[in-house]
C-alpha cells in the first residue's frame, strides 16, 4: 500500500475547460490566475506535468490564444474590435501584444534574421519572410 505526501491534486475537469477556453481566446494565464476561483499558475504547471492529456490541450490552446491575440491586434490596427479610437493608444496596445508574441511563440511571430553570407562582403537579412 502507498502513501501519498503533499496536498491532493486540486484539478477537476471544469476548472481544466475553462482555463483551456480562456486560453484559446488569447487571456494570459496570469491574468487567470489572480482570480480568487482559479489555481496558482505553478498548479497548472503542475497539472501539464501530470495530466498529459491536459498538457496537449493547454499547448494547442496557446497556440490558438496567440492568433486570437494577433487577431485583435489587426481589429485594433483596423479601428475596430477593442480599438479605443485613440490612435497613439491603439498603436501602443498593437506593439506591446506583437513584441510578447514575438517572445511567446518566435517561430512564428518573431522576425527571422538570416545572417548567411550570399557573397564576398555581401550579408542578407530576411525580416519576417521579405529579403531585403
């Protein structure tokens, strides 16, 4: 017979669904985790380590949050969605979210910098895709 140490586990599938749902629609977990219902993040780190089928779900709705994010970031740019119609505002809220994409998720936010040489005293640099 085994003893458990620690506390028990405080997952339940609800409270999975819902941080997988907020995920997805691009809220930061951090921002989740100030509420008084929801767990530490450290417990939902936990929780990607012991539920396998957990951790699948919250890296998918990463991924899904990210495009939701870069989503509003065109709305925004757009002068609508969540667009303050304050110009200088809207373009601050644009460059924040692309810069924490770009540390987020760098392969595919991030710009890529290709410092190969093409030729003596030549360096190309490809800034997201475009040769320059």
């Amino acid at each position: 017979m085994t003893t458990q140490t620690g506390r028990p586990s405080t997952f339940t599938p609800a409270i999975a669904t819902e941080i997988i749902e907020r995920l997805s629609k691009g809220e930061p977990l951090a921002v989740m985790c100030r509420e008084d219902k929801m767990p530490h993040r450290s417990t939902v780190s936990g929780w990607c380590m012991d539920h396998p089928e957990f951790a699948a779900q919250y890296a998918l709705a990463r991924e899904v949050g990210f495009d939701a994010i870069a989503c509003r970031a065109r709305e925004i740019a757009r002068g609508v969605g969540e667009s303050t119609k304050d110009v200088q505002r809207d373009k601050l809220i644009i460059e924040t979210d692309l810069k924490l994409l770009a540390k987020w998720d760098p392969k595919r936010y991030g710009d890529r910098i290709d410092l190969n040489a093409t030729g003596v005293g030549e360096i190309r640099i490809v800034v997201g895709g475009d040769t320059e």
